[in-house]
C-alpha cells in the first residue's frame, strides 16, 4: 500500500525522438516504464504495468499499475520529445 501511495504521488517522464506531430520514433513499453520507475527508487515488475499497447505518440498518459489482487496504483506518465 506504501508503494501505491508513492506511485500516486509521483510524475514519471520519458523522453524518446520524436517528429513534428510528437510521433515517437519506436514506442514507450512497459519495460521503459519498469526502468524508469527504477531510476526513480521505485521497483515494479513490467508484468504488473498494464499498458494495453505500446505508447508511439508523446503526451501526458495516465497507467495503472497491479502491485497485489487488492492493491492498484495509477502512474502519472509524461511522453516527451527528446531535444
């Protein structure tokens, strides 16, 4: 539960090359998630991040996370142009 309250709390960003329309070059997955949470201090299995398909345009992304049967956690997700 400690660790649902931190992912609540926290914004994580991803920065990937992007075109002009923010049409990533290669898609954000759950692994990219699991390595940025653990940048963080944050260790998640990628399995428990349920992103229904890989994230292919920049944006702000709002993904659910399964820590337990009971306990679920919603990442706040920011896809960034890398400059």
């Amino acid at each position: 539960r400690e660790l649902a309250e931190r992912i609540g709390e926290i914004t994580c960003t991803i920065r990937r090359p992007a075109g002009a329309e923010g049409k990533l070059f290669g898609a954000v997955t759950s692994a990219d998630i699991e390595e940025a949470l653990k940048e963080m201090g944050i260790e998640v299995d990628r399995k428990r991040i349920e992103l229904p398909e890989p994230i292919k345009v920049t944006g702000a992304y709002t993904v659910p996370i399964k820590l337990h049967p009971e306990v679920a956690a919603t990442l706040k997700l920011w896809v960034e142009k890398e400059e």
